[in-house]
C-alpha cells in the first residue's frame, strides 16, 4: 500500500468535527481524517443507485385545464363568491 502525504487546509467546523471525532473514537488524526474521506466518498459512489422515480397518475379524460392559469380561476371564482354574498344582504 502507498502512503501519501500531503498538507490540507481545513475549515474550522471542520476541524472542530474531526477534533470532536478523535475524542469520541479515541483516534488519531490521520485515522479521522481517512475514514471520514472514505465514509463521503463511499455516499457518493451510492448515492446515484437510489433514484428518486416521481409517479404519474391520470387526471382523467378532462385534461384540458390551463394550470399556468390556475390562480386566474381562483380568483374569478372568489369574485363570483364574493357577489353571490353581496346579493344575498340586499
């Protein structure tokens, strides 16, 4: 096995998780560092197997609604609603 030996610059949550790591697991740097590199490296060769599938439904045989006209139609109706009231109290 080759052992590389390089300098990184680290955030300081960063650091704070690996320090907070170290004490929990009674490890060293270098072992914190290593098997958080392998843990998200690993979530990331998984990550693209579980693929999100959004399931489709049938509206039925009346799919002619104009949805980028939805709040129009609310609107309208509330006015129809709104009248209806007015005429009532007269």
């Amino acid at each position: 096995m080759t052992v590389m030996r390089t300098t990184v610059t680290l955030d300081p949550d960063v650091q704070a998780l690996l320090r907070k790591t170290m004490q929990e697991r009674g490890v060293s740097f270098k072992d914190a560092v290593n098997a958080a590199i392998r843990k998200g490296l690993a979530r990331d060769k998984h990550a693209g197997q579980k693929r999100f599938v959004q399931p489709a439904y049938p509206l039925g045989a009346e799919q002619y609604f104009r949805w980028d006209k939805a709040l129009a139609v609310a609107e309208a109706m509330e006015d129809e609603e709104l009248s209806r009231k007015l005429a009532l109290r007269k």
